[in-house]
C-alpha cells in the first residue's frame, strides 16, 4: 500500500501541469503569431495597485509637510521662476507650469483658480469668480497673477529645499516646499482618490499663529474651522477633524420685519445661486411659505426672503434652516500624506507637527546663515592680513603658481592662526575658525591693485565687527531656538495678519425638528364609521375634517375599543372602525393628557384614567384598557395643557343603585401611563357621560429657561431660569436702542442675543429703570416707569428719538448706577453714587425723566442686576404626581401619590429619612404605578 501512495503522489502533479499547460495554450488564427497576443494575468492587481497609489500620493490627497497637492506646488515653483515682481498672465504661468506637470492646462487653470480664490498665496488681478456666488474666473488669457509677498516670506528657500527631477527629466522640481506656516490648515483643502478621500476645513491664520506659538510654549491647544463665507457654525462634534466628526453650517439670517427675512451670509461649500434654488424647492413643495426671493448680493450677501402675511418669520426661520441649504452638514476627514503614506491626523496634531518642522526649517536656515556669515567673517580677515602687511608684495618675484600659493601660505601663518592650533608665548595672532583652503589663497590672488590702493582698515575693522555682531546674533536663536521660533510667528502675525478676523461666529445650534416647522399644507380628514384617516379622504357626508396639518406629522387614532396606533400621515390609512379621536401626534409634548373612562367588558366595572401618550412605535396597536372581550370606550378626551374636567355620570335604568346621577372630577386622578388600568368610577352600567366644566391645568404653568447661546426659550432645563408662565404671562425684553417689548412664551421665538439688554418674566409690579443720554444736547436722563402697554411683538422705544442712546437699564427695585463726572469745567473727576429710585419716583413710559444736571459725565456704570433671580419649584411636575411604593422606604402607609408641591414645603426629619431610604433602595425594587 505505501508503494502505491508513493506512485499516485508522484504521478497526480505531473498530470495536474499537463492539464494547466493545455488550458492556458493560446490558439492563433491563421496568420497570427504569439507576437501579436497580451498576457493579462495579474495585470489588473499590478496595475490597479499602481493608479491607486499615484492617484493617492501625486493628485489628490496633501502632504504634511508643506500642505500642498502636486499641481498646486508646481504652480507656486513655476510663479516663483518667472517672478519679476509683476503681474503674469494666467495662461503664461500655465504654460510654464506644464513643464512640470504632465496634465493639460484645463486641470491647471482650475487649481490656479482654486489657490487664486483663497487670497493668501497669490495675488490676483481681473475676474477670478466668486466662491460666494458660484460665479466661475474668465479665460486664463484675461486674468493675471503674482505670488504675494506672504507667499515669497513663507513658502520659498532654494538653499533648504529637496529636489527632484521632473516627469520628463529636463527640469527640476521641488519633492515639498520649505513652508514655514501651517499652510494646509489655512487653506484647507478637498480630494478624493481611489478608495480614499481627504476634507480639511479652513481655518483663521490669526488663529493659526496664535496657536503655533501655544505649541510651542507648551500649552493645551484647541482649533476649528473659520470659513471665508462667514455664517454660523456649530463644532461640537468637530473632534478635530477625524474621520465620524461633523460640523453644522448655517447662514445667518436677520429679522427684519413681519414680512421679510435677510439672509446674510451663507454656509461653506454653498452658492447664493443654489440657496435661492433650494428655498424655492422648499417652497413648491409647500414645506415652507414665502411670498417670493431677491438676491442683492453684491460687495457682500444680501438675500431677501418675502413672507406672505399671516406667516410667522420665527417659524419661517426655522424652516429654512430644516429644509433647505441655509443649514448643510460637513463631514471632515482630515487625512494626509506621512512618509509616503496615507495617514489620519487631528488638526492639533496636524499643527503641532507643522509648529515642530517649521522649527526645524528655521533652525536649517539659522545654520546657513551661520555659515554664510562664517565664510564672509573668514574672507575679510585673510583679506585685512593680507593687505596690512602687503603680503601681496612677497609674490613679485615668484615664478610659478605654486610658488605664489606657497608664499602666501607662509606670509598669513606668521599673522593667523587655526582655532585648536596651540598658541605661541605672547602670540597675538589672529584666531580663524576654519583652517585656510586653496581657494582662499586663490581668491585673494584675485584682488585687484585698485582695491588694494583704496583699502581702508577702519571700515574693513567695522564690517568684521558687523560680521561678529550677526554671528553672536545668529548663535544665540541657535540657543533658544523657541523663543526665535515664537518671535517668527508674531512677526507673521504682526505684518500678515490685519484684516484676518475670524469670518465665522462659532454657536451652538438648537435641534429643528421638521415636523414642527413644517408648513401646514395638508388638511387632516376621518371617515369614524369606516375607520380611514388622511388628506385625501373623499369629501362626502361621512368625513369630517379634524385640523390642519403638515406631511411629515405622524397621526393618533383612538379608537372605541380603547386600542390606538400612530400612523405616518398619507392620502388614506386604514387604522380601524369606530374612531373615537384623531389628531397630530407629538412625541415630544408632555402636556397634552387624555382623560378617560372605559367599561370592561369582562366584569363591567368603568374605570377612569388620565395619562400620557409617550414611547410608542409607529403602526403598533395599543390597548388602552384591560384587554378583555366587550370593552369600550365611554369618555375621552385630549387636553393640551393637562386640563382636568368634571364630569356628570349618568347610570343605566336598571342599574340597582339607588343614586343615579353623580359627579366625577378627574383632578383626583393621576396623570400615569398609557398602559395604567385607572381608578373605579363605578360597578354599575352607565347610560351616559356629559362634561359639566373644564378645570385648570393640573400641572400648573410651564417653567420657561432661556439659553443665551441659542437665543430660545425652552421647558427643558437649559439656562437661565425665567419663572412659571401660565397662558396670560409675557416676556419682557429690553433692547440696546432704548425699546422695549412684549413677547409670548413661545419656544418658537428668536431672540437677538447681542442686542438686548434685559429679559425677564414680566410681573404687574415690574418697574423699568434707565439711564439715557439725548443725541443732540447730550443731556443725561434718568427714568422710572411700569410696562402699560399690552400688544405683543412690537417695540416701544421709551428714550428721547432720534439716536438717543441707552446707557444702562434694570428691573430691580432698588437700582443704583455709578457716575463718572465733573461738576464743572475746572473741576477733576470724581465718582458718585446714584440710587435711582430714590433719584426720581415712577413716572409713564413716554415720560422723559429727570436730568442729571453735571458739567460733563464720562461714564455710567450699573451696580445692581435686573432683579431678584425667581425661585425654582423644589420639585418640578411634568406628568403628575408620581406613586412611588412606600413599602420601598419600609413605611407602613399604603401606597398612593405623592402631594403636588406646587408651592413651599415644609420637609420633616421623617421625609429625609424616607428620601434616604428609597435612594438607597436597588432600582430593580422601585416600580412606578
């Protein structure tokens, strides 16, 4: 048997290569040789391979070291060849731009542009397009352009720059420039290769160079993007820049009426053009409401939004930011090439690795000079030996060169030195730094007698002593190349950096939900009997119209079995016969509560619930009851602000009770969950169920927090604390122009952060206090008022028109302001201390006030802040009473609600002692009801 395995190993391999060989044989037609047919095995991976590579490391993606791409350094290395200080034809820096770079002029014109278009390394000269508007640049052979004197400073040093030679071998071309700048940072740049892609945002240079010097100070640095669009931009998920990072662009957009929105600047990567192209889809599409669209854009952006009347700008706003291009995301991907390779690095790291080459570079630059300077101190100390003591006369007699050399040599050694030669007794002979050469004894054969006839010792002595002065210099930046290093940056700041401020302001958005700003462009119908809701119901006799909605609101549907299901809104849905409600569903609204009373079907006992509807899935049914067989729906209804009602309850004919009629108040109830059974109303059938009164909400006003950052009021805890606002309460907002303003409760408000001056509940006893100055007499005015009017949105200026000017105001009751003055003309400034309300009593709002009767005041200055701070509810409801089990705390009370604590509490020791207990209890023991 093993001789047989042996046999069948040996013989199977050959008849494996036989059938290779005859697979891969290649049949000729009649005439055709094996000349005429390509191998393409493995082809396509070497070759791919090949592209992929190139594609990465000579298009698309920058390297690290000077932030540029190929084509783009080989255009600032042929406008540096032909740089005379003039403007060039575009097409001429094309042309010399092709010797290095084997591409047609097309992709090089667009390049040249895109550099052009950043304003930092060239300056340009005609119509180069607009980045804001789209508009492209004209022909190459129309426009011109120089390198800046930035780019000149920065980007260029034959001495430190390694070579290479070009595509076809005739000329040379930098392998990276010697940039002294974090210049791929500033410029930001864009590429997509094979299987890669690189997006690096632009950033400010004043920025730049400030954080280069923190680096190399040794401090934390943080950086983000500055876009040359300006705009808003949220970076709080920029992560440096890495690869899953995301920043949110928005334009900025200005109120400027009821009717009319400005938009003022617009995202990055946007045109006017396609904004305006986008709103209009928006509004086809009737997500949005406008009346029409102007672009005045010119020197600077100037898009006006027409609103139709009737149409809120605050929701409009909002809308355009959901659905159209005022807001677009970016996604950055900050990858560069590292020692010939593809690598992902954070913008700090980028920076930090651009601070430490750029050291390196000027340390390289240092070290040059030094020798430059070594070499010129070495020449003109031979030289002055050589002249003083007229060695130059020793070579009359020589006959030959070597014989001159020689005697030369042995003139300069009786005067000079090599440093590290031991010196002789007495041996004042001057020390040089480097031992004397061949070519140096050749130069100075070549002085001429002219030279040597006007040579004066005194400026040859000052120019060594320049020469020294330079060397000390050079050497002690050698030594403390940081300081040197810091000192290059704040140059760079100091004479580039001028009209370099920041162009983007850095915010932090709020979430626009779409369907809450989505135009009400649909009607909500229900057909109850056949169970079918949507906005394209046939309108007969049998559907009833529910509201206004928008189509991207999802819809509830009670029905009298007590199931429900949220629905995407449609044409015509399904959901079920017997609807009892229908309406627009918010996930999102903790107020709106659904009273309730069902009969089980089982036992015929009704039971009664108030609850909320949260954490659903869409098209899921939901029973609202027990479950069981029979049960319907015998009272509900849908309370936008947690009404509580009372009821009259009606029972059956035959029902044995002997009262027949009596009243349920649903404020006994808690407000608890969809799946809560609710409390019994009653064993008995009951006949019918008619509202007596609607109650007041049962979870009292809403506690309103403004956030300063977005400039929005909120329910959500974020900001500053406003108070508790029922339906009848306002907000009081003070402006900078010296107005005022009455403004609803309303999260859908925008506030002008920068311009306001005071903002607050407003109380019936709230008392305005200001300080003013009048534009034309510059007389200063005090003034106390209380807010008489009651229309809502509009302003009220209470300061003397035109151009008065606001100085100070406060809603506090005791305001006190500071006063710089002089009380004549030859009296010195003093500081006086004015309580205002002891300085003038209240007055009306158009009142002028009383004067403050000084020679001149230079400055007013508010001691006091706009009013007490209102106190927040200990406990904050939201979905009523919670019921926590007291056997939790090891309390022997039976379970039930806690109290609403909408005013101060007393808390007893037995309280702390329950909180104590149940906050040590395991959360899998605690159980909400």
């Amino acid at each position: 048997m093993a001789t047989a395995e042996s046999s069948t190993e040996e013989t199977e391999p050959a008849e494996t290569e036989e059938i290779a060989e005859a697979e891969e044989e290649p049949k000729f037609a009649p005439g055709e040789t094996i000349h005429d047919v390509a191998t393409v095995n493995g082809m396509y991976q070497n070759w791919f391979l090949d592209y992929a590579s190139y594609v990465i490391l000579e298009r698309a993606v920058p390297a690290i070291e000077d932030g540029l791409k190929p084509v783009q350094r080989r255009i600032l290395h042929a406008m540096k060849e032909m740089d005379d200080g003039r403007f060039n034809k575009v097409a001429n820096v094309i042309g010399q731009t092709m010797q290095y770079h084997p591409h047609g002029d097309a992709s090089i014109g667009d390049a040249m542009v895109n550099l052009g278009q950043k304003d930092l390394l060239i300056e340009t000269q005609g119509n180069w397009g607009d980045i804001r508007t789209g508009d492209g640049a004209a022909a190459p052979r129309y426009i011109e352009a120089r390198l800046s004197k930035f780019a000149l400073d920065v980007v260029f040093n034959p001495d430190i720059t390694e070579w290479q030679m070009s595509y076809d071998g005739r000329k040379r071309e930098p392998t990276t420039l010697p940039v002294k700048f974090p210049l791929l940072l500033a410029q930001g740049v864009e590429g997509i290769a094979v299987g890669l892609s690189t997006k690096i945002m632009p950033h400010n240079f004043r920025e730049l160079c400030k954080a280069s010097i923190d680096v190399l100070r040794g401090r934390e640095i943080q950086l983000f993007p500055d876009f040359p669009t300006g705009g808003l931009c949220d970076v709080t998920n920029y992560n440096g820049g890495l690869r899953g990072a995301k920043i949110r662009l928005r334009a900025t957009i200005e109120k400027v009426d009821k009717t009319m929105l400005v938009i003022r600047d617009i995202p990055y990567g946007t045109t006017t053009t396609a904004l305006m192209e986008s709103i209009v889809k928006a509004s086809e599409a009737n997500k949005i409401k406008i009346k029409k669209v102007v672009d005045n854009t010119a020197a600077t952006v100037e898009i006006q939004v027409h609103l139709p009347t009737g149409v809120s700008p605050d929701l409009t706003m909002d809308a355009l930011y959901a659905f159209t291009d005022c807001e677009v995301s970016i996604s950055p991907n900050t990858c560069v090439i590292i020692e010939d390779k593809p690598r992902f690095v954070g913008v700090e790291d980028m920076l930090r690795l651009s601070t430490q080459k750029t050291l390196r570079l000027l340390e390289r630059e240092l070290e040059i000079r030094e020798e430059e300077l070594q070499e010129k101190w070495h020449s003109a100390s031979l030289e002055k030996v050589f002249i003083e003591n007229r060695i130059y006369r020793r070579i009359e007699e020589c006959e030959t060169w070597e014989e001159i050399l020689q005697t030369i040599d042995a003139g300069l050694k009786k005067f000079v030195r090599i440093e590290g030669e031991k010196p002789k007794a007495n041996d004042t002979r001057i020390v040089m730094r480097r031992s004397i050469t061949e070519d140096d004894l050749t130069r100075l054969t070549e002085i001429r007698i002219k030279r040597i006839s006007k040579y004066d010792g005194f400026k040859a002595d000052e120019y060594i002593q320049r020469l020294e002065t330079e060397l000390a210099e050079v050497a002690d930046h050698l030594a403390n190349l940081t300081r040197y290093a810091i000192n290059y940056f704040e140059g760079l700041l100091k004479k580039y950096g001028q009209n370099r401020e920041r162009k983007t302001q850095l915010r932090t958005f709020d979430v626009v939900t779409a369907q809450k700003v989505a135009v009400a462009n649909q009607k909500l119908y229900v057909n109850r009997r056949d169970g079918f809701v949507g906005y394209g119901l046939k309108k007969d006799e049998q559907v009833e119209h529910v509201c206004d909605c928008s189509d991207l609101d999802d819809i509830i549907s009670i029905k009298r079995d007590g199931t429900f299901t949220v629905t995407r809104i449609a044409e015509k849905t399904f959901v079920g016969k017997d609807i009892l409600h229908v309406g627009v569903y918010n996930k999102n609204d903790d107020r709106l509560v659904y009273n309730m009373i069902y009969q089980d079907g089982a036992s015929g006992i009704s039971f009664a619930k108030r609850f909320l509807v949260t954490g659903i899935t869409r098209d899921k049914v939901y029973d609202l009851t027990k479950g069981t067989k029979g049960t319907k729906t015998l009272y509900l209804t849908a309370n936008p602000n947690s009404e509580s009602e009372i009821v009259g309850v009606q029972l059956s004919d035959k029902a044995p009770a002997r009262v027949k009629q009596f009243d349920f108040d649903f404020a006994e109830l808690s407000i608890k969950g969809k799946g809560s059974m609710g409390n019994i109303v009653t064993k008995q059938p009951i006949k019918k169920i008619t509202q007596k009164s609607l109650g007041d909400s049962t979870l009292g006003g809403r506690e309103m927090f403004f956030d300063s950052v977005v400039g929005r009021l909120n329910t959500a805890g974020h900001g500053r604390y406003l108070g508790t606002f029922d339906t009848d309460n306002t907000i009081l907002v003070v402006y900078k122009d010296g107005s005022y303003e009455l403004k609803s409760p309303d999260p859908a408000h925008h506030f002008d952060v920068p311009n306001i001056v005071l903002l607050r509940k407003l109380d019936p006893d709230t008392v305005l206090s200001a300080v003013y100055v009048e534009a034309e007499t510059k007389i200063h005015y005090i003034k106390r008022f209380k807010i008489e009017t009651s229309t809502l949105d509009k302003r009220f200026t209470f300061i003397s028109e035109p151009k008065g000017k606001l100085l100070a105001a406060t809603a506090n009751p005791e305001p006190q302001v500071e006063v710089k003055l002089q009380r004549d003309k030859k009296a010195d400034k003093e500081t006086e201390k004015i309580n205002l309300h002891e300085f003038i009593d209240v007055k009306g709002w158009k009142a002028m006030g009383n004067k403050l009767n000084y020679f001149r005041i230079h400055a007013v200055t508010l001691l006091t802040d706009e009013g007490p701070e209102p106190q927040r509810r200990e406990v904050k409801k939201k979905a009523g009473p919670a019921t926590i089990p007291r056997s939790a705390a090891g309390a022997s009370e039976p379970e039930g609600p806690l109290p609403d604590l909408t005013g101060p509490v007393d808390i007893s020791a037995a309280d702390i002692a329950q909180a104590q207990a149940i906050l040590k209890t395991p959360k899998s023991q605690l159980k909400l009801f």
